[in-house]
C-alpha cells in the first residue's frame, strides 16, 4: 500500500511539474529569438493585442504558431514512439529508425524538384505522402503485422529503406537547383521557423484523430506486452489492436515529419524518460509521453534560437544533439529489451 501511494505521489508530480514547465516554456518561446521581447510585452501581445505595434505581430503571427506547433509535434512524435515500441515490443524503435523520416524526406525532395512545391504548406503534403508509404513498407517487410515476434526485422527493414531512400534523394538535389537545395536545407534541419496559422490546423487535426484512435488501446497494449499468445488469451484482438496503432502512427509521424522535418531522438527517448515517472502501464504511459515529447521539443527550438542567435539551429538537428547521448546510454543498459 505504502509503495503504491509513493508511485500514484511520484506520477502525480510528474503531472503537475510537466504541465508547469510546459507553460514556461511555452511563454519563453514567445520571448526569444532573433528579436527578444521583453516577458511584459509578450504578456500584453497575448492579453492585449495591439495591431500596430510590431512587438505583438511578431508574438501572434509568428511565434505563437511556432510555439503551437512545437507543442503538437513534439506530443505527436513522443505518441508515436510510445506506440511503436507497444507493438513491435522493440525498445529501439521510433519514427526516424522505421523509416518515416528519409520516406518524408524522398518526397519532399520529388516536389521540391518536380513540382516546385517550395513553400511549407506545399511540401507539407508531399512529406505527409512520403512518411506514410515508407511506414507501409517498413512494417510490410518487417512483418509487424505479426505482433513483434520478430522485431529485428522492422530496424534491419526501416535501415535497409532509409539507405535507399537516401541514395535517391541525394540525387534528386544534386540534380535540381540551388533554390530547391536550399528549401530541402531549411526542411530537413528539422526547422520550425516559417511555420504559420495555414499549416497548424492540419497538423493538429491529424494528430487529435489519430490521439482519439490511439489512446483506446491502451489496455490491450498492457496484454500484448506480455507477449503474443498471452495477449490472444487474455482477449486481445491483435489484428485490429495493430491496425489501429499503425494507423495512428501513420498520422502521428507523417503529420509532425512533413510539419517539422525529421526530428530524430525524440520518439525513442520521451517513451524511456515517461516510464520512469508512469511504469510500464500504458494508460499513464501514452499520454505521458505526449507531454514528455512536447517539453523536450520545446527545449530544442528554443536552443537551436539562442546557442547562435541571431542566427537559428533547426529543432531537428538540436534535439539529435541532446538526443544522442541519451541513446548511447539507452544502449548500454542490460535490460534493453525489457519493455
């Protein structure tokens, strides 16, 4: 009794100080950048929005967006990775490994090159497409519709594909033009920079879709944790438990991908971090790791705005920074498989 009321305390300050600290970091990212604003300027920009003075555009057109936008991709791809690593009972896999982000990253190089799909709202749509066929293909040739049993095959499948994915897209850009060369630079950096109120509501829409889809099975994610057969004894339907996850998935990391560009790390660590504070259960674990994902991608745009300012770092390329240790570490561990 003693334990369980430490574990309900320990997960109930895990609540409290995330949300707190995303709310912090959510007003920090409205103040910071190239052109700081001062935190009572920021306030009346939000409370009291005063068209003329540069100071609020800039908060509500620009940054509030991005800020926005951060949130839902950071939650969607923390989903993800908690998801993946359910159903394929693989602790390593996430949207970046399985192939998501050189799919979303062949395709938007095809529009860039093709169809002068150069702006966010364009490639947006050709990123989505791409992520979510290379998804099909990875889970296809990993046979993940067989619940995990081997789950090998998906990383050794979605590395085989990124491989070849990234073969082809080199040479679409070394056979396109410098301005398409650079808006593949912007894109693949992981960037939120340029991200505005057109592009926002699509991305949320897909991801509240696939959250509603996603978060109904986590019970059955419970028993399928203990393995296939016990799962199927206990009454799992694994058939359409994997479908509904996978598609959940689809929408989750092809969305945030085509949004954002790749993010790596992020899918893989917030799941581990969320574990540590939920258990393995994933009615606490899933959306744990949504706001887990929102914070860590948050810290991440804001760095990649002040490391360098004025300059700016993608929240992509900070977020590997950050990321990488924590997966060596992850990698050192003894009980790597042991979800």
């Amino acid at each position: 009794m003693l334990q369980k009321t430490r574990r309900r305390h320990r997960q109930g300050l895990g609540w409290i100080s995330g949300l707190a600290l995303l709310v912090l970091l959510a007003l920090v990212s409205l103040a910071v950048g190239s052109r700081p604003i001062a935190p009572a300027e920021t306030w009346a920009a939000l409370t009291a929005f005063d068209p003329t003075r540069n100071a609020h555009l800039l908060v509500r057109e620009l940054r509030l967006p991005r800020t926005v936008l951060a949130i839902c991709v950071g939650a969607a791809l923390g989903l993800a990775g908690a998801l993946m690593q359910a159903l394929t009972r693989n602790p390593l896999a996430e949207p970046g490994i399985l192939g998501v982000n050189s799919g979303a990253a062949f395709a938007v190089a095809v529009g860039l090159g093709f169809f002068n799909a150069n702006a966010p709202m364009q490639y947006m749509w050709f990123g989505f497409a791409g992520a979510a066929a290379a998804s099909v293909v990875v889970y296809l040739l990993g046979r993940a519709h067989d619940a995990g049993t081997n789950p090998v095959r998906l990383v050794l499948a979605g590395a085989g594909l990124s491989v070849m994915l990234g073969a082809a897209t080199s040479i679409l850009l070394i056979a396109g033009t410098e301005e398409n060369l650079t808006a593949y630079a912007a894109w693949a950096t992981g960037s939120l920079q340029g991200r505005g109120w057109d592009v926002l509501p699509w991305v949320a829409g897909a991801c509240a879709l696939a959250i509603a889809a996603a978060l109904p099975t986590a019970p059955s994610l419970d028993s399928l944790s203990l393995g296939r057969d016990l799962g199927r004894t206990l009454g799992v339907r694994m058939r359409t438990t994997w479908l509904t996850g996978t598609g959940a998935i689809l929408l989750l990391a092809g969305a945030a991908t085509a949004a954002a560009g790749p993010i790596s790390f992020l899918g893989l660590a917030a799941p581990h971090i969320a574990r540590l504070v939920t258990g393995p259960n994933h009615r606490r674990l899933l959306p744990f790791s949504m706001l887990l994902g929102a914070l860590l991608l948050l810290v991440a745009d804001i760095l990649g705005r002040t490391v360098a300012a004025p300059a700016e770092i993608g929240a992509g390329v900070m977020s590997a920074l950050v990321g990488a240790p924590f997966f060596i570490a992850l990698a050192r561990r003894r009980k790597l498989v042991k979800l």
